[in-house]
C-alpha cells in the first residue's frame, strides 16, 4: 500500500490554518448553506482533508471529536450524491450510537439546501420495526453502528450495491469495541469501485491492518491539537501503592472542588468500583463503561452533561467520542500506558480557549509510564505533593441540579416547550429553575435547580403534556 503522507502539528484553532470554503469549488448552494450555519473557515482537518475526499481520494485522516472532521466527510459525500436516485450512495459507521445520532443531525443539517435527501439511522439499542419501514421507502445515506447495519444486510432489507462513499468514523474505537469482523463483512457487501474514508483519534496496529485491506492508495493526514497547551495545569501526584489511590483521589477533590471532572480508570471494573466508593463518601458521581445498557448510558450521559452530576468515571473506551463542554478537570485515576491515550484524555480540558486542570496519580512502579508521556510532550512535567493540598472549607459534595425523567419523549410527540412550559406555568417553577432537556424516543429529561425539586415534581405529575398525563421521577 503507497501512503502519502501530509502531517501538521498546529493547534486546531491556529489563526494560520484556516482557510475559506470558496478556494474548493463547491456549489453555491452549499457555500450559502455552510455561511448560513457560521461555517466561514476551514479547520485544519478540513483543510487538509476535503481537497483529497472531492478528488475521489481514498483517506486515513488522525484527528479528534471537535475538530471538524464530521462537516469534513458530510461535505465530501453530499458533493457525490444524486438526490433524485434513491438507493444508499453513502454509508457512515460510527461505534455508538450517540455518536451516530450527532452526525446524523450534522450530515441532515449541511445537507438542508438539497431537497428531498433522506438520511436514516440504523443503530443497535433501538427497535428494527420501524427502520425496516424507513429502509423500505429507501435511503440515500446511512449513518449506523456496525452490528445493526450488518444485521439489516444480511436479512435483505439493506443493500449497498450502489454505494460510491464509505466513511469509518472512530475507526479505532470500533476495534477496540471488537467491531473488525463486521466492519470487514460490511465492507465485502460494497463495490470495489467505492471511496474510503477513514477517520481515527490514534494509529495502532489494527488500524494499519485494516486500512491496507480495504483502503486503495490513501493519503494519510494527521492533526495534532496541542493538549498539552499553557491553558491547561498538568500536575503528577506519586501515591505509595495501588491501595493509596482512592485516599489521594479523596483528597484531589476536596482541595480542587471542580465543578465537572472526569476521572480516567483503565478499567470497567475499576470504574465502578471507583465510582462506588466516591458514592459512598458523599460524592456524586457515576461510572461510564461497556457493561452498561444503551438507557443506562443515556441516563449518566444526560445527567452530567446537565449538571446534575459533577463527577464521571469512565474507561476510555466508553468516554471516546464524547464531547464534553466546560470541562473543568481530568483526573487520571491511573496512568495510561499509552502516551498518546494520556494526551487525548487530557485534551478534553481547556477548550476553546478556556482553562483546564489535568491531575495523574501514578505509582513509583508507573514511573516508566510517566517518562514516556514526557517523552511524547515533549515537555517536562510537574509534579507536586499531595500533603501540600487542603480540602476546601464548608464544601456542599451535591450538585445544584437534579434531573427529572418524564415518561414521554419524541414519539409521543413533546418538545422541550411542552415541558418547558408544564414546570413554569399556573403555580411553577421560574424559568431560571430550568436547566437542560433532553429528548428521547419514549423518554425525557429535565434538569431542575434542587431547591426546586419537589415543586417541579407536583407541578408535572399534576399537570398535562400535550393533553395527556405522563409521570416523572427524579433519577
């Protein structure tokens, strides 16, 4: 396989990357639609990718969540699609089903200027019924994960015969996730003739394997952002043994007190456990790893991105892809004994210009471990002692909002006005009370101000939605 490589190292908002959308000869009425969306310049995972995806290039692109990556190959395959043809022209795989969701809302909203484009998400966690129904009508893109994209192939209801673009998206998450097979047996159900895009946050072995199997002649693009910036505090603290970790993690977040923070561990059962033993000793804080079920995931992912739980532990598996704003600190639990996976964790702190804090715990056995990671910086590191940290006086460990799950979601037509307006109405609660809402297929959630928690309670399951009676809970 000839790989041709174009590497840069410049931070994702490096004022010097950018470049305009109009240099690449796209349609006017996409250029109108990418200005309507505040799309005025290229990211450099844009930049660097979109002139070798227009040409029919077949690509290995290392970038991450946030960086644009998703406009990048939207782009691409909307530029190839024949909207007045209706078979699948363009295939995207993504490993979770929230990640497949974000994009296709991404893809859906770049594509608004064409008419008629029909985009269906086929995912696993959700009923076949209904997207054998849509499947039925046809499509022109899907956007799925691979197990439940492969079971429509193999019963007939999905062909991709006709497919001209075929986008892996966190191509090196769906192998940890043990997705090989069936992305290879997806990959066999399509024409030779397609285009290849692959996109992925880190390089290993596997992914070498599987790009020089099913890639022809790729370009190979990499886009560092600079984690490791002065926005962000990194600091190591040295615990005696394994035993000490969880006392030394005690003690990091009585001192720091960040309002969100994500707590890596190596593994599920770490994970748990970890966020076990923190529940215990007063914290909120929930555990994100493999073991959970699809609702069970949608509850923790809500409940911290609304502020109802201020700590997340997660493997880094379960945390890829995710992204997470205002993250005020990372804490690894332990070490990664992978540089590059140590900076990526990282990097999900001190965004967009904001400031960060990244804490490691690390063992005197983990030294080697924290050497590489220098190594990979290319920066020294700093360290600090834990016995120079004082709790914080008088610390409230509970969040200041909770969230309230509503038996009714997307399908029983409500929309966050709807609940919006049942809390805030005769008697309620003030709209300043109100946090975030999010909507499911049969579920909603809503974050409340907790010193209104039994006021929102009443005033829903008193009150309608949409003429009809739904319960809500606290979760």
């Amino acid at each position: 396989m000839e790989v041709h490589e174009s590497t840069i190292t410049i931070p994702d908002d490096h004022p010097t990357m950018t470049t305009s959308f109009n240099t690449l000869g796209l349609a006017p009425a996409l250029l109108a639609n990418l200005e309507t969306m505040e799309y005025l310049a290229m990211t450099p995972v844009q930049a660097q990718s979109l002139p070798r995806i227009l040409q029919g290039q077949d690509l290995i692109a290392q970038a991450e969540t946030g960086s644009g990556k998703t406009a990048a190959f939207g782009i691409g395959l909307l530029t190839r699609l024949n909207a007045r043809d209706f078979t699948v022209q363009a295939l995207v795989l993504c490993p979770t089903r929230e990640l497949a969701d974000q994009v296709g809302k991404e893809i859906r909203r770049l594509a608004s200027y064409i008419p008629n484009v029909k985009l269906l998400l086929l995912c696993g966690g959700m009923p076949t019924g209904p997207q054998l129904g849509s499947l039925e009508h046809g499509a022109h893109i899907i956007v799925g994960t691979p197990g439940r994209v492969l079971k429509h192939l193999r019963s007939g209801a999905l062909s991709l015969e006709h497919l001209n673009m075929l986008v892996l998206d966190e191509g090196d998450r769906m192998l940890d996730m043990g997705f090989i097979e069936d992305i290879s047996a997806i990959v066999a159900a399509t024409p030779r003739s397609r285009q290849t895009v692959l996109f992925s946050a880190t390089y290993p072995e596997q992914i070498k394997q599987l790009s020089a199997s099913i890639l022809k002649n790729p370009s190979h693009i990499r886009v560092e952002a600079t984690h490791t910036s002065t926005n962000i505090e990194q600091l190591f603290y040295e615990v005696a043994g394994q035993g000490q970790r969880l006392a030394a993690l005690v003690t990091l977040l009585g001192h720091y007190h960040p309002a969100s923070s994500v707590i890596f561990c190596n593994t599920k059962q770490d994970c748990q456990q970890v966020a076990d033993m923190l529940g215990d000793r007063g914290f909120s804080a929930l555990a994100l790893h493999g073991d959970l079920e699809q609702r069970e995931r949608d509850q923790v992912l809500v409940r911290f991105a609304n502020k109802s739980c201020p700590i997340l532990v997660a493997t880094d598996v379960a945390a890829r892809g995710l992204d997470i704003k205002d993250l005020e600190a990372v804490i690894n639990y332990e070490l990664s004994p992978d540089p590059e996976v140590h900076v990526h964790r990282i990097g999900r702190t001190g965004r967009a210009g904001k400031t960060g804090l990244a804490v490691s715990l690390y063992t005197p056995s983990e030294s080697s471990r924290v050497n590489a990671i220098e190594d990979y910086q290319k920066s020294p590191i700093a360290f600090s002692a834990l016995a120079s940290l004082q709790p914080k006086p008088a610390v409230d460990l509970q969040p200041a909002m909770v969230t309230l799950c509503i038996d009714g979601g997307r399908k029983d037509k409500l929309r966050p006005g709807d609940i919006l307006g049942a809390l805030t109405g005769d008697g309620g609660i003030a709209a300043s009370s109100v946090g975030k809402i999010d909507l499911f297929d049969r579920q909603a959630y809503v974050a409340i101000e907790r010193a209104q928690l039994q006021r929102a309670l009443t005033q829903l399951n008193k009150g309608k939605l949409k003429g009809r009676a739904f319960r809500a809970r606290k979760l």
